[in-house]
C-alpha cells in the first residue's frame, strides 16, 4: 500500500463530474496519467478505470471484488526486440526446447499488470458488485456499500475528502417510505403556516 502513496497523486479537488462525482480522481504522480476515478451515492460507489485502447475483451482483465479489498490487472501486450529476448533466452536455459528467432524480428510479449490491489475505505456487499469494459476506453465497477454513508476516501490509503464540499443530497424517490412520510408532513405544516 506504501507504493500507492509514493506513485499517484490524489485530486484535492472534488469535481462534479460523472467519473468523480462527491468522490475523487486518482494521477499517477510521474506521469500524469489517470489511474481511475470515483464517484458515490449515499449507498454506492461506481468507480472508472481507464485502460489502453487495444484492450478489447473481459479476458484482458483480472478484477477480484472483496468485501474490504479491490484489484485490478490488465494483460498488456508490448512488442520487444527478438535480440533482447534470444538473449534473455539463451541466460534462461540452454535446455529447454526453445523455437530460436531471427536476430532484430519483433516479438509480442503479454504481461499482467497491477493497476491497484488495496484495502478499501469501508465494506462493500461482495455479493452485489459487478463490473463491465467498455472496450478500448475503460473498465467500471459498481459496488454497494456495506451501509448507507458517505466515504471520504474509497481506497484506505488514499487522502480524505473534505466533507463539507461534498453534495449530500439524497433524490427523494430513494428515500425510505418512511422518510418520504416525514418531508411530505413538514412540507405540509409549512404550507398549513403560510396560508393562515
């Protein structure tokens, strides 16, 4: 988890974007790049991954959804110099049966790569979480909270949020019957109040 802190960057800012909405966009301090962004309800936490464009298929992707944990990896494939690899090769084993390949050709090597595997702010439902790709654009996660709260930080070792910035307001129809009861009395009692 040390790793995270020293290599992304957490956004102060709270933006009112979908991808970061009440939550908070995650840099990568060296180079920039958004490592994904989240946004909350009351009761839900979708989170935005972005990933390469040549990433197509759900195949490409490891996510592993725990109550209190969340990792994501991507197999990413990069093209490298048959001359480094025959080399690599050669140290390897001598024994192996290994095809041999023409000095200087390209060759396409695949690797697995963490984009985060950390503990996360509080519990989600593990039971409920799913995620979808969007292909070539970025990977998304949807999980429910545990309980109903606002997080001020979705991965543990990531800065707090400011809640005062944050929107919370709850859309009636989400409201329990209960709390909709409540509003429509008081909404009731004001207008009794001004008509008298």
């Amino acid at each position: 988890m040390q790793q995270l802190n020293q290599e992304h960057s957490n956004s102060s800012k709270i933006r009112s974007t979908t991808e970061s909405y009440n939550g908070s966009s995650i840099y990568n301090r060296k180079t920039g790049q958004l490592m994904y962004s989240w946004s909350q309800s009351l009761d839900e936490i979708d989170l935005t991954v972005p990933v390469q464009s040549d990433l197509k298929s759900k195949d490409q992707c490891k996510v592993l959804i725990e109550s209190k944990r969340l990792s994501v990896r991507f197999l990413e494939s990069s093209e490298q110099s048959t001359e480094k690899t025959n080399l690599k090769q050669e140290e390897k084993s001598k024994e192996e049966n290994s095809q041999d390949l023409k000095p200087n050709e390209l060759k396409k090597v695949e690797h697995w790569t963490t984009r985060f595997d950390h503990q996360l702010a509080h519990s989600i439902r593990k039971s409920t979480a799913y995620w979808t790709l969007e292909p070539g654009c970025c990977l998304r996660i949807f999980l429910e909270k545990e309980q109903q709260r606002w997080w001020n930080r979705f991965l543990s070792n990531e800065s707090k949020l400011d809640f005062d910035k944050l929107e919370k307001t709850v859309p009636y129809d989400q409201l329990s019957n209960e709390e909709q009861n409540v509003i429509q009395k008081l909404a009731y009692q004001q207008i009794d109040k001004l008509t008298k």
